[in-house]
C-alpha cells in the first residue's frame, strides 16, 4: 500500500464515522477496546487447529479471516487517526529496533525473547 492510498483509506475511514456522527464513540479507549475484540473474533478461527491446519484454511473461511484482519486495520488506522500517529512512520521505526534487538546472527531459528539471547 502506497502512502497516498493509506491517506486516502484513513480519510474515508474518517468520513465514514463522521458521517454516521459515531466520532463521538470512536475515543482511543474505544477503539483500542473494539480492536481487541476483532482480534479475538480472528482467534476463533484457528482455535483448535493443528499448525498445519492453520495454514490450509480456505473457502468461507478464509474469507472470514479477511474479513477479521480488515476490521482490525480499520481500528488500528482509527486508533492512529485519533492519536495523530504516523502509523506507517511507526511501523518503520518499530522493524528497525527489532532489527537490532533480533540480529539475525543471534536469533536465526529460535524463538526466545530479545532478552533471553546472549
């Protein structure tokens, strides 16, 4: 996604709440409040499964889960919208620490946090 299409999706993000006078509901708390939820409606998905079978879902299904992930980005973008938060400027900042704190060297096949590794 361009940066120009990330605007443009938080702005019709915008106005769609705007329009609808839900703005006044969408607070940080109650956005990052319903964004969790959408990430617990995207787990219901794959409790139960093997890894395997995580990985080989489709059909309806699948098109469930894309539809969980895309209401979880429409949080997340709400959530930054109402912050003033650069999401994409964080999202880069965010990979260049774990850069440093997982170098490739250290971590390559493992799964310990950054603080576990010699």
């Amino acid at each position: 996604m361009s940066i120009d299409e990330f605007e443009n999706l938080k702005e019709q993000l915008r106005k769609f709440a705007e329009d609808r006078d839900w703005d006044q509901f969408h607070s940080p708390k109650n956005l990052s409040m319903a964004l969790i939820a959408e990430a617990a409606e995207l787990i219901e998905h794959f409790q139960w499964l093997s890894e395997k079978e995580s990985t080989l879902i489709q059909g309806d299904k699948l098109e469930a889960v894309r539809m969980e992930l895309a209401d979880i980005q429409i949080y997340l973008i709400r959530i930054s919208d109402k912050l003033n938060v650069d999401l994409l400027a964080s999202v880069k900042k965010k990979i260049a620490i774990n850069e440093q704190k997982y170098p490739v060297d250290k971590v390559k096949g493992q799964h310990k946090k950054y603080n576990e590794y010699d």
